[in-house]
C-alpha cells in the first residue's frame, strides 16, 4: 500500500510502497478515504526538537481519518465490513486504574497512532475495535476525517458551562475555529476570539465569533464595554500555546471563571499565581478526548445543526502532500484535508 513514512530522523516525509498493517483478533483494518493534517503531523515532517525525542523512525505518520472497514479479527462482533468509521487516536492500555474505571482519556500509557505506531496517512490502517467509532450514514466524509480535533475543540468548549456566559478563545488555529463554533452552539452569549493572523480572525468571524482582535494591537479588556461586558470572561479556551495568550487570558477573567488549556507550550510559561489566586480561577488542562462521552457529543451536535464545515479550507489528493503540508504550515489555512481515494 501507500504511505506517507517519515523513514529516518531528520526532515521531510516520503511516500513510499509498505506492507500493509498487521492486524490481531481484536483489531480493525479500515480502508482509509480522507486524511486531516494535525499539527503534530508537521512537527514530525520538521523534524523539531519534540519529534527527535518521541518519533522512532521508519514511521507510518497521521491519526486525523475516515474509512471504510475492509477487514475485522476473530473476536470482533460490533463491526463489519464496509461501515464508515474515524479512530479514536489515543490506544490506552486498558489494564490501569483509569481504563479500568472507564476514565480511559486518563490513560498514563497511551500510545498515540501515527506517533507511537504505524498511523493513517495511508490506503490502510488498523486499530482496536475499542479504538472504532461508527458514523451514521449521510455523515460528511470531510468533517468525519477531522473528528479527532474536533474532539480536542469539543472536550475544551464543555469543561466549563457556556450557556449566557462571554467566552474567550484564544488562538484560531482548526481547533480554535471549530471551538468558536461550538461555544455557539452551546449558548454562548460573547464568543470573543484572539488571534493575531488576519486570515484566521476572518474565518473566526464566519465560524460565528462576535469580534476577533488582534492581540498585538487590541487588548482583550478593550471590548468589555462595547458588548456590555461588566467583569470579564467566565469561560477562556486557551488554544494557541503562546505564553502571551494564556497570561492575557487569565488577566481578562471574571472572578470566578474557568480556564480550559488545550494549547501545548513549547516552554515552560511563568503565570502569576496571585491572580488565579484572588479571583478563585479554576485552570484545567485538556488531552485528547473523553472516550467516548466527548464523541457522543460530536455525533449529536453535528446531528443537531453544528456547522464546522468553514474549518475545512484546503483538499489535496495524497500524492501532492507536499504542497497540503505547506498549506496547513502557512497560516493562510484552517484544516486541510487529504484524499486517499484518488
Ligand atoms: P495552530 O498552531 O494551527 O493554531 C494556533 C493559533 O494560535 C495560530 O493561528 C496562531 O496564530 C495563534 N496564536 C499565536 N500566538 C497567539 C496569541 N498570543 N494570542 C492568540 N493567538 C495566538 O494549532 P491547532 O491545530 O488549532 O491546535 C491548537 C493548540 O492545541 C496547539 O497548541 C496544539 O499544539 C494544541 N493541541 C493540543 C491537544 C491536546 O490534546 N491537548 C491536541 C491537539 C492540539
Ligand atoms: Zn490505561
């Protein structure tokens, strides 16, 4: 089959013709139609300091997917050729006492699809059966192919209540944006978006932010009065990893507010703690997804009339990955999405 495999440490990824994935009897072998392209994916094209550390090359890459189930093993029931599936990214061990109470997005052994194991930027790919979610039929093959960042977005915006409260978030990368749409969704009365890149805020505002300001040259405080806002936010999603962001967005808090942390830092950040102190914040750090409540409810939500659809900006067919990664590294991008079927 054809995969995309980073094949030695150093930049770059190849396209290369491998064997296709073992699988065991508790395992699905999935036909893979669309890719999305995750950051995590670039980091380990560039081959940055993070990816030196975790990836051990020759490695299958991606965990951003949609497909077809081709193949299942001996012990699997549930599913059956020919269903369209994504995979939860996160294989947890099952045997510590967070899988075994079900808390299983808890894990402290998971290892991550495209990153610790052979992943989906490829025509196959095999998982656990516990690792499947079903689509219903009629779901749009591009939002199922993002459904693990969507994940991200959805496990941020339903950590603290949104109903009538002002909602920041910043940073409007393809998680950012879906979580804009999200807040919305979920009664929001201000959803207000930072994000330096202009290209992102006017995505913002289509996803359905009130206003989106450019940190460097608004501060957060300047549009409390304008939307009638008394304190400050209730609820921030922090979503960019920027120092910057997360310093703003606890100064920008209402007492009693709740910060929600997906961003990855590539440094340690100083914070002053005075200030989480004194306005009794509640900061609380977000990985992965919850499995499966939060997939529960990205199905229901799409059911429902949630439009994440905007986040979707680029396709490219998989032989020009080059030139999807270059757009997904731009900036001038929301997600970008890869066809393996073409
Ligand atoms: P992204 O890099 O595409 O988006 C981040 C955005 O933040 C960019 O558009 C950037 O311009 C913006 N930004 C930079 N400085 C800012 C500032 N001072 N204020 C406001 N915005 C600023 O990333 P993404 O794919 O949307 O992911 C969002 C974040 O979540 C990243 O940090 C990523 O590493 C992290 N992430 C975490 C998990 C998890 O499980 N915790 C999973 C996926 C991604
Ligand atoms: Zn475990």
């Amino acid at each position: 089959m054809q995969a995309l495999v980073k094949m030695a440490a150093g930049p770059g990824l190849e396209l290369r013709d491998v064997p296709r994935p073992t699988m065991g009897i508790n395992d699905v072998l999935v036909r893979v139609l669309r890719t999305g392209i995750c950051g995590t994916d670039l980091h380990i094209e560039s081959w940055d300091p993070w990816a030196a550390r975790t990836i051990k090359p020759p490695l299958v890459i991606g965990h951003e997917f949609v497909g077809e189930i081709v193949e299942v093993g001996a012990n699997v029931s549930d599913f059956q050729p020919g269903d369209l599936v994504s995979g939860e990214g996160h294989v947890v061990c099952g045997r510590c006492r967070h899988c075994l109470a079900g808390r299983r997005h808890l894990c402290p052994h998971t290892i991550g699809l495209g990153v610790g194991r052979h992943g989906a930027f490829a025509e196959f790919v095999a998982l656990p059966m516990t690792n499947i979610w079903h689509h219903w039929p009629g779901v749009d093959p591009e939002v199922a192919a993002i459904f693990d960042p969507f994940g991200n977005a959805v496990h941020t915006a339903l950590a603290f209540p949104t109903l009538a409260e002002d909602v920041l978030i910043s940073g409007a990368g393809p998680i950012g944006l879906m979580a804009t749409a999200i807040a919305r969704f979920t009664g929001a009365r201000h959803v207000v978006v930072s994000e330096p890149n202009a290209y992102r805020r006017a995505l913002a505002l289509q996803m359905g932010a009130t206003v989106a300001i450019d940190p460097r040259e608004r501060k957060l405080s300047d549009v409390f009065e304008e939307l009638d806002m008394v304190e400050g936010f209730d609820v921030a999603m922090e979503m960019s990893g920027d120092a910057r962001a997360l310093r703003d967005a606890i100064g920008s808090m209402a007492h009693g507010g709740g910060v929600a942390i997906l961003g990855l830092p590539t440094a340690e950040i100083s914070l002053d703690v005075n200030e989480i102190v004194m306005k009794m914040l509640t900061l609380r750090g977000i990985y992965g997804r919850e499995m499966y409540e939060t997939w529960y409810k990205m199905t229901v939500m799409l059911r429902s009339g949630l439009d994440i659809k905007p986040a979707i900006t680029h396709r490219f067919p998989f032989t020009e990955h080059a030139a999807a990664f270059d757009a997904a590294r731009s900036g001038e991008s929301g997600k970008v999405i890869m066809d393996w079927t073409t």
